[in-house]
C-alpha cells in the first residue's frame, strides 16, 4: 500500500496541501465535428468544466495572494465581481502563472443550485414526461461493488473497466484489442473452462435429477475440463453470438450496449405490453456511459418532491419559477424548434400541449401570448425571456447537462417578481361591510397559491408588510 | 538606527553604510563604562590611557522613516454621545459569538515567528519551486519531487537551512555585525523593512547601484558617518577621524531574491562578505554563502524567512546589549580607531609635555602634582575610579555571578 509507506513527515504534509489536492485537468471535452465546422469558438464556454475553480478572500486578493507560486497580477483579477480563477500551469517555462477566469461555470452552477434541481438517471422513453429517478438510487448509484455481489445486479452500474465499443471508432478499437485483449488470451480460456465446468456441474446435476438418483454427481473444477472439451464449447459459441458477447463484455467488463431500437418498435409487443416506467437494463446502453458520477456534483438533491413555502401565501402548488431567455425563436430555428436558456444552459421548450405549442391558434396570438418566441422581437428590451419552471435535469454521456423545464402557471411568476422585490402582486379588493359569515370565510382564503394549510393571516402577517422598500 | 528616508529620496544612497564594527569572534571586556563618556567625564577631545580606552564604533546618525511630520490627532472637540456610545460599547462588548480562529491577512509581518515549523512553511508556499524545465540542476539536493509541473522543494531542507541561517544572523548582531536586508522585488518592501527593523540592520528595496560595495568612496563618500559606543550611543570627538574615515561595508547581507541583485552578491564574494539567499529551483545555490531553498516568488514565503532572520537578529541584539550593560563588549574597537586614539593620546602627551615644560619655565615650579594633566586622571583617581565602577557593577548584577566567573567554581 502506497499510503502506508513511510515517508518524510514534510512529504506527508505535503500530501495534505492544497496544491498537491487540486484534482488532474480531466481531457477537452470533445466536439460534434459537424458543429464544430458550422459554429467553432475557441471563446465558448465548455460543456462542463475541466479544471478547478481557485477562490480567495477580498483582502488576499488585493494583494495577489491565491495560494499559489506568486501573487497574480492585480489587475486582472481585481476587476470582476466574482473572483475565481482557474491555473492552467502553476509555473510555466516563462516563469508566469498561466491562469484564466473560471466565472463562466462557477456562476453557472450556481445558478443551477438556486433552481433546486436533482439530477436524474437517462430517460429514453420518447418525448413522454414520466417520473424519473435520481442517480442516487440504490439501484444506479455504484461507487464501489461489494464483493460478493452477483454480475447481474451489478449491470446498473456506470462506470466500467472497458470501453463502449458503440462509442469507439475503428481505429481505437483496433487500439483496444491490441494493447488490452491481445496478450489476455490464456487468461480468457481459463476463464471459458471455468464457464464450462459450471455449465457442465449444472447440466450433470440436472441430469442426475431428472433419473433419480440421490446423491449429486461430484462437481468437476476448471482444471478438469480438457482441451478438446473447450474447443467443443469455443465451436459452440462460435455459432451462439449472443452468449459469446455476453461472456466476452464479462471478461473485458465492457460497458453494457443497448438492443439496436428504431422508432417503428416502439409499437413492437413487447413495448406496449411492458410498462413504461420499468426501466430495462443499464440506462447508459443507448448513450454510453457517463464521463463522471451521473450527476457530475452538479446536485445532490435526490427529489424535487418539495412543497415550497411563502410566508404570506403558503404552500405553493408550483416552484419558484426562473426567467428563462429566448436563445432562439422557432420562426428562425427550423426543425430544431425554439431554445430557451435557463440559467446559463441551453434548453428545449415544454413539450406537450403548453402556451410553448399552441398549434390551434393564429401566429399573431403566439406572438402576444408568448412574445419573441416564435418570431424575433427587436422591440423587446433586453431580448425575450419567458418564465419557466425548471423540472429535472440529466447529465448526458458527453458530459453536457439537459434541463427540462415545463410550463408555470400565471401567479407562481408575479411572486417570485414581488419576492424579489419587483413588483407588488396586486392587492385583493377589500372585503365589504355587509356580507354573511360564509362569505368572510371564503374571502379569508388567500387569492394566491393552491393550499390553505398556512397563510400568512396564521403567520400574524399583513400585505402591507410585504412591500420591500426600495 | 533604521535608514529609510535616504532609500526613498535616492534609490543610488539606499544602502546606508552605518557602522564599522569588526566582526570577531572573541570578546573582550573593558572597565570603561558609557556612563563616564555620557557624563562628561572624559572630554571627547582628550583621548584617554589605550589601556582605559573607549570602545567606539563608526555608525550612521539615526533618522525616521518619514522625515514628514506626523498629523496632529488630537481631538478638537468631544463629539455630542462619545461618552455613551463608549459605554454601550463597553456594555455590549461581551455579547455575541466569540471567533477562535480569525484569519487576520498580515499577522505574520506583525508578528513574526521565531521559528518558522514545516507547516508555516507549506502554509506560505516554501515548497513550490519553478517549473522543471527552469530547474538549475545544483538544487537536486534540496528537491522532493514534481508536481502539477513544479519541482516541489523540501520542506525539512528549507526549515534546516533557514534555521542555520537565522543562526548566523543572530551570532553576528550579537558580535556587532551590519546586517543589510535586500528585497527589491515589487511587494518586499514592507517585509525587508520589518526585518531590519527587527534586527536594527539596514534595508534595500531599490535598486542596487552597482559598486555600492567595491566603489564605495565614489558612490557612499559624501555621506554622514557616526561612532557609537558599545550601546549604542553616539560618541563625540571622532570628527576628525571621520573625515578620512572609509564608508563601511555590511558584515552579513541577507537576500531574497538573488536573481535579480547578481551584481550585489558578486561584489560581496569580492570583499569577502557572507551572504544568505532564498534559493529557487532555478537559482544557483553557489551564488550565496549560506543558502534558504524556498520559493522566491511569493510574498509569504519572504514575510516568513525574512521574519525569523530578522526574529533572529532581535535576539542576537538583545543579547548584546544585555551583555553590554554587564560590561562585556562583544566587539573590540575597528584597527581604525585604535590607531587613531593610539595617535591622539601621544599628540595630547607631547601636547602636555610641551606645555608643562613651558609652565616650568616660566613659574619656575609651580605647587601642582607633576603627572596631572587637565582632564585626564592621574593614577589615583584612575584606581578610585575603577573602586567605583565595581562596585557600581556588582550593583546592577544584583550578587549574580558574572559569566566568566562561572568557570572558578
């Protein structure tokens, strides 16, 4: 054991200091080529960071001091609002600290944590808005597999010694067999005697069964099965490809592939008989699986089956709502529809029958209700943004994060203006005089929010005490 | 004793040459004790006995830091509730959390460390040394590894080396010595200034004008020189010697970083000056006398080692000054003056010969005792006079045992 090993006591501090526990660069996230050519950036923010983000406090950073090498220059790094930075070397052969600034995803996650979003497990059930599960679950969330756990349940997993061979290209699979499955050959046979004597123990027990007999036939080892009987079994699975890929991904631990689907077989039988929210197999067959732990410590949050609270009208049916920008209207987009962008992630609009799709109406009453979505609106100060509520979110195989977010009923909008102190929601008209006892009680509910559990009237609160200065 | 406005105003007469005490390494013990130069019994032009000599060194005259006065803070008016908003504050002091452990940014340059442990040193960044492809390869002793392209300097090294090293800057203020503190990158002034303060030496954090050292009568002639006694007083009656007095050289200069000040450490090596330097990876260690291998980019690892050498310089002083008070000078006087008070005492004696056989002459003979001479004591009086100084010495050790008494038991 390498920690176990005796070292100098300046080593072993130096195993504990921050520069030694800032993690490996992980590699460039890599680009659709396809993309690539049409929209190439060398300025776009990544799909996902690649470095850590240095912080320090105002008063080192007025002195340069990052705890690193040699204090930064101050004029860069005094001039922004959020300090953070990420080191691309801590010395290079110029003798500078080459760093760069690390805003664009330290906002964006915090960002994402204000929108109080679990991350879930992969769902390609088609464009249907099932429940998910987060990638927390026991039955997805492998960090390590216990010893004695059986391959089978263990399929679930995410992370995989081998590669996903749908994801190679040819050249790397050619790499792949060369450098780790060539020279593992004697090792693969032992491991199909092994297979063999099973299945010859379980096939004798059988038989042994069925005539009768009491007392088990003795079990064979792997180093009984001669080698004829082994080229018998290879001459066997030579014709059964799928058990030979099964035994082949066992020993290689290869990343599980997913049945080839079509769109045309989501009529098939089985399809429609099975139920929908059953998961079948590893979630990351279709896509490959993910670069990091699922939910790539973007959150750890397990649900967002939560009932928001607010202290003048109570319980909220819906979640706070976030503003989302209109990156691209649809007139312009072609098939690709209308992107929104919700705290600084680039998303669909809700699906299903939504103010996003109203396909029975005129374009000029779209253009009211939801203006600057379907068409660019110069006239819109600011660009368009709409408000959205923010459902789940996935990390995808590429390591790029996928918000859903649905359609937010009219209120949940205006409070969460006036919390933030822009608009006063509408005072309710006061209640008249004369009235009977029924009446009261019905006025007495809060206009606002779905359930009557709390209000703020519980709370000793008056409207007026909601109204924020400015 | 701290020189700083002549750094500021002249980056050309930043280094302050200020003493000329020579660095020995015995110590001698005179009976002459300052109280008799400060009361005026030994007038400064009257050299006295060789035997019963002052012992003097040449120093610059002390000056401020800020030669600018200080505002005036005193309160022009009371305002309307000071005196109850002292009381509330004296009434609510106790409410609230208590913080433990706060981050207080400039401590170490307040307070520094005596001795800088291996974590104060990680903590500061001694260990982060340049990238491998800057390595001098002289510096492999003192490398632990390479990390995140880095070489990763030892922290055991550095914490030894700098321990030897505030060693020898505690032994030569306790003998005396001129320690000059250099840090001339853009962020060390506060650090060499602290240091110095510390160890009452001397500071650079300007350039350094090359030949400060080897061409020392062109570029430091014209500047003022001081002898002070053995605690530090100014001693009057050296103008003379002053005038033709060489500018002196520091016996210890302390480097932080010695990339830059090349020059300065070459002429040190030429005029046989010691020298510790802050080492990188990419230094060559052979450039110093005594080496710190740590980094020498980060302003916290110089507040930290300039912090336990100047720490260190403190202590030699007190040490001295201490031992000083008890009668034991830790320095003997520079070859320069000897000679010069050797010089002064025969003129004088020549001086009163002349005189006395010219009273003769005239007076034919005169009542008073032949040896006398005016302000300088006769036998007599010197043996009454030393009566007095044991036993004003026996005073102030309070019956303790001196140390070179320790061996008669």
């Amino acid at each position: 054991m390498a920690s176990a090993k005796s070292v100098s006591p300046g080593a072993a501090l130096l195993r504990t200091s921050r520069l030694f526990s800032l993690p490996a660069a992980l590699p460039q996230p890599r680009r659709d080529e396809a993309a690539n050519y049409v929209n190439h950036s060398e300025t776009a923010t990544e799909p996902y960071p690649t470095r850590q983000i240095i912080a320090t406090t105002s008063w080192s950073r007025r002195i340069g001091d990052w705890g690193l090498k040699r204090p930064l220059p101050i004029k860069t790094t005094t001039k922004t609002t959020f300090p953070m930075i990420k080191v691309k070397q801590v010395d290079s052969i110029e003798a500078i600290t080459d760093f760069g600034p690390a805003t664009d995803h330290g906002i964006t996650l915090r960002k994402f944590q204000e929108m109080n979003l679990p991350i879930t497990i992969p769902n390609h059930k088609g464009g249907m808005n099932l429940p998910r599960k987060s990638v927390f679950e026991d039955d997805f969330d492998f960090t390590a597999v216990p010893a004695g756990a059986a391959k089978d349940d263990t399929d679930m997993r995410w992370k995989f010694k081998g590669p996903w061979l749908a994801g190679l290209t040819d050249g790397e699979l050619q790499k792949y067999i060369q450098k780790h499955v060539k020279n593992r050959r004697p090792e693969f046979r032992l491991f199909l005697k092994t297979k063999l004597a099973q299945e010859m123990n379980e096939t004798a027990a059988q038989k042994a069964k069925d005539s009768g007999e009491e007392a088990a036939p003795a079990e064979i080892d792997a180093s009984k099965v001669t080698d004829v009987q082994l080229t018998n079994f290879l001459r066997r699975l030579r014709e059964d490809r799928p058990r030979l890929y099964k035994l082949v991904s066992q020993f290689l631990d290869l990343a599980p592939i997913g049945p080839p689907t079509h769109s045309s077989d989501m009529w098939k039988a089985e399809y429609s008989t099975t139920p929908l929210t059953i998961t079948a197999g590893n979630p990351y067959a279709k896509e490959g699986p993910p670069i990091t732990h699922p939910s790539a410590g973007l959150s750890y949050l397990r649900t967002a089956s939560f009932l928001e609270n607010h202290p003048f009208y109570g319980p909220q049916a819906k979640h706070t709502p976030v503003e989302a920008r209109v990156v691209a209207p649809r007139f312009s987009n072609g098939a690709r529809g209308a992107k929104l962008g919700v705290g600084g992630f680039v998303t669909n609009v809700p699906g299903g029958e939504s103010t996003f799709n109203m396909s029975r109406v005129s374009a000029d009453i779209r253009q009211e209700r939801t203006p600057g979505l379907e068409r660019l609106d110069p006239s819109i100060k600011g660009g368009a943004k709409i408000w959205v509520e923010p459902l789940n979110a996935t990390v995808n195989s590429k390591g790029q994060t996928i918000i859903t977010v649905g359609e937010t009923d009219r209120k949940a909008p205006e409070i969460a203006k006036e919390l933030a102190g822009r608009d006063a929601v509408v005072e309710e008209p006061p209640v008249p005089a004369q009235q009977s006892r029924a009446s009261v009680l019905q006025r007495q509910r809060p206009s606002l929010g779905a359930s009557v559990l709390g209000s703020s009237r519980t709370y000793g609160l008056t409207p007026g005490d909601l109204v924020i200065e400015q | 004793m701290i020189l700083r406005t002549a750094a500021v105003r002249h980056g050309r007469k930043a280094f302050s040459p200020s003493s000329l005490r020579s660095l020995t390494t015995q110590t001698t013990t005179t009976t002459e004790t300052p109280d008799a130069v400060s009361e005026g019994a030994l007038p400064p032009t009257a050299p006295p006995e060789p035997a019963n000599s002052i012992v003097s060194k040449v120093t610059r005259p002390p000056q401020r830091w800020s030669a600018k006065p200080r505002p005036d803070k005193t309160i022009k008016y009371m305002p309307a509730d000071w005196t109850r908003y002292k009381e509330q504050q004296a009434r609510t002091r106790s409410l609230g959390s208590r913080i433990e452990l706060l981050h207080v940014p400039g401590h170490l340059l307040k307070n520094p460390p005596a001795e800088a442990s291996l974590e104060m040193l990680m903590a500061n960044q001694a260990h982060m040394g340049h990238s491998t492809s800057l390595w001098n390869p002289a510096n492999s002793r003192y490398i632990c590894g390479v990390r995140e392209g880095i070489h990763i300097i030892s922290l055991e090294k550095t914490a030894e080396e700098l321990r030897r090293a505030a060693r020898v800057v505690e032994e030569v203020a306790y003998y005396g010595g001129i320690i000059l503190f250099v840090g001339t990158r853009p962020g060390q002034m506060p650090i060499v200034v602290r240091a110095a303060e510390l160890a009452k030496g001397y500071h650079l954090f300007s350039k350094w004008t090359p030949g400060t050292i080897t061409n020392r009568d062109q570029i430091l002639g014209s500047l003022p020189l001081m002898v002070v006694d053995e605690m530090d007083r100014e001693v009057d009656g050296f103008d003379k010697h002053l005038l033709d007095r060489r500018p002196v050289v520091p016996d210890l200069v302390v480097c932080l970083n010695p990339l830059e000040n090349y020059p300065m450490l070459r002429e040190c090596s030429q005029e046989n000056i010691p020298t510790i330097g802050v080492i990188d990876t990419n230094a060559d260690p052979g450039m110093v006398t005594y080496t710190i291998p740590a980094n020498d980019d980060s302003l916290r690892t110089a507040t930290v080692i300039a912090g336990v050498l100047g720490r260190a310089g403190q202590r030699g002083q007190q040490r001295r000054l201490k031992d000083a008070e008890l009668g034991e000078v830790t320095w003997r006087n520079p070859r320069e003056i000897q000679r010069f008070l050797e010089i002064q005492a025969l003129l004088k004696a020549a001086e009163d010969e002349a005189a006395a056989l010219k009273a003769e002459a005239e007076g034919g003979g005169s009542g008073s005792h032949k040896g006398d001479m005016p302000g300088v004591m006769n036998k007599e009086q010197l043996e009454a006079f030393q009566l007095l100084q044991d036993l004003e010495r026996e005073r102030r050790e309070g019956g303790r045992k001196r140390r070179g008494d320790e061996d008669d038991i």
